[in-house]
C-alpha cells in the first residue's frame, strides 16, 4: 500500500463520489448511460482504471490530528466558592 493510500480519507472518498454521483444524475438524462451497457467487462474495467487513474489523491487526504493542548489551571476565588446546585435546592 502506498503513502496516499494509507492516508487517505474514506469520509472524503465517499463524499466526492456521492456528491457527483448526484450532479450526473441530474445534468445526464439516463439515456447517455445506456451505451456503458454495450461495453465488455474487459473494456469497462479498462476505462474505469484509466479515469481512477487521472485522479488526484492528495485532495482526499486525512487531516492530521493536532495536539491538545493543556488546559490552563483553574482559578478558585475563597471570596466566592462554588456550591452545588443540589445543596442550594435542599436549602443545606
């Protein structure tokens, strides 16, 4: 497996493909799709390689995970501590 394909994003993959699976849907009527039915596999799978082969992987790369980064410490103020909302409903 190469260094794109192990980095790449099926998330992206599948959006991009829905996404203009849709737009052919609409802009071709489904009369432009009956000539791929007179292809033979052999041929099909050839084209079919040849476009996967124009496309362009790294736009559909995982996005690095950044660093998290420390929280600040928490400031505690003795003038105003904190008091549960359960203690002030019980009336303690």
């Amino acid at each position: 497996m190469g260094k794109i394909e192990a980095s790449l994003s099926d998330f992206y993959v599948v959006d991009e493909i829905q996404g203009t699976y849709r737009g052919m849907m609409i802009a071709l009527p489904p009369t432009a799709w009956l000539c791929f039915g007179d292809f033979a596999v052999t041929d099909f799978v050839r084209l079919l390689q040849d476009l996967a082969s124009k496309v362009n992987l790294t736009r559909f790369l995982k996005q690095p995970r950044k660093e998290k980064k420390n929280k600040p410490p928490l400031v505690k103020d003795p003038k105003h501590p904190h008091v549960s909302t359960a203690k002030l409903l019980s009336g303690c």
